[in-house]
C-alpha cells in the first residue's frame, strides 16, 4: 500500500509538529519549511495530518 500526502507549502508555519509525529521519518525540516524526505516510508496514520494547525496538510490518500 502507498500513501499520499496532500501539502500547500504555502501555508506551512515552519513548526515542526509533523515531524516530531511521524513514527516513519517521512517528513524533515528543510529551512523554516517541512519537505516530504522520504515519502515512500508513509503508513497513513494520519499522525501529520492531526498536529498540522495552519492546516498546510489536507489529506492523506491512499494511491
């Protein structure tokens, strides 16, 4: 099964909450902006998608 993460860059406030979630690593600092590292390591727990307040993450699918 592989995952999708949908992400409006834009909107991302550089907190780091979603990275300090994923229990895959998936997703590192790059900057003052998250950036999707490994994203073939996504479970889809959603983990991300639950902690991201400015609402940078919108869904995670299943592809």
């Amino acid at each position: 099964m592989a995952f999708e993460v949908h992400y409006d860059e834009s909107k991302c406030n550089g907190c780091g909450e979603c990275v300090e979630i994923c229990p895959q690593g998936v997703i590192e600092m790059e900057g003052d902006k998250a950036k999707w590292a490994n994203p073939d390591e996504c479970i889809g727990c959603e983990s991300c998608l639950e902690v991201c307040e400015p609402g940078a993450i919108t869904e995670v699918v299943e592809v």
